[in-house]
C-alpha cells in the first residue's frame, strides 16, 4: 500500500470513527444531558406557576391554597425520588441520569397538571372549581 492509499485509508477510518462518536457519549455526558433536560422542564414549569399566580392575582383565597399545593407537590417530587432510588450513590454510574431522567418526568407531568389553570376546562363540566372555563 502506497503512501497516498495509507492516508486515505487513515482519514476513512478517522471519519468514520467521528461518526460513530459523535452518537456515543460518556456517561458523564449522559447525565448532564439529563441534568440540562430537568432542568428545561423545571424552568418551564417555574414559567407555568408564575403565569399562573399573575393570571389568578385577583383571588387570593386561591393564590394562598395554591403555593400551598405547589410547596406539598416538592416534597412529594423529593420523597418520590427517594423512594424510587433510596440508596442513592447505589446505583452505578448512570444512578445519577435515571435520578434526573425521573424528576424531569414528574415535573413534566406536574406542568401538564397545572396548565389547566391556564387553559380551562371545557364549558359544561360542573367541577371545575378554580380551574377558568374555556371560552
């Protein structure tokens, strides 16, 4: 093999092998990804819970009973985590990914739950208590 076939080969194989890299990550890279997706989630459901208290400033009987629940709601989101890995530093290196790839999703479900105080329910539900009505 000549010298130029070597070097072509060489630069195949380094491309390749890019590649390849650019889609394996360390763990490490693993859990800030997940990190960085928590922490996404908990900024849009912080984003959520200030319109909320902005759109709602007129009752604040509600306003009261509602950082109340959001207060409870954290530590229920810590004790669950707790509960879901209660050794935690036990479970390897990618422990600390599930940990965040967990909170990301209960934050994620707690947003949707509460974005019906920014949407509404639908006009004819009898229960909708401080949730608006659609319009």
């Amino acid at each position: 093999m000549n010298n130029i076939n070597k070097l072509l080969l060489a630069i195949v194989i380094m491309i390749a092998t890019t590649a390849a890299g650019a889609r394996a990550q360390t763990q490490g890279a693993l859990t800030a990804n997940a990190g960085a997706a928590y922490q996404k989630a908990d900024k849009e459901l912080n984003r959520v819970y200030q319109k909320i208290l902005k759109e709602y400033a007129s009752q604040p009987l509600f306003i009261k009973k509602f950082k109340v629940a959001q207060r409870l709601w954290v530590q229920l989101r810590d004790a669950e985590l707790a509960a879901r890995y209660p050794a935690r530093g036990s479970y390897g290196s990618a422990g600390p990914m599930c940990e965040n790839i967990y909170l990301e999703d209960l934050t994620k479900q707690r947003t949707k739950f509460l974005k019906q105080w920014l949407d509404g329910i639908p006009e004819g539900d009898v229960c909708t208590g401080s949730v608006k009505v659609k319009r």
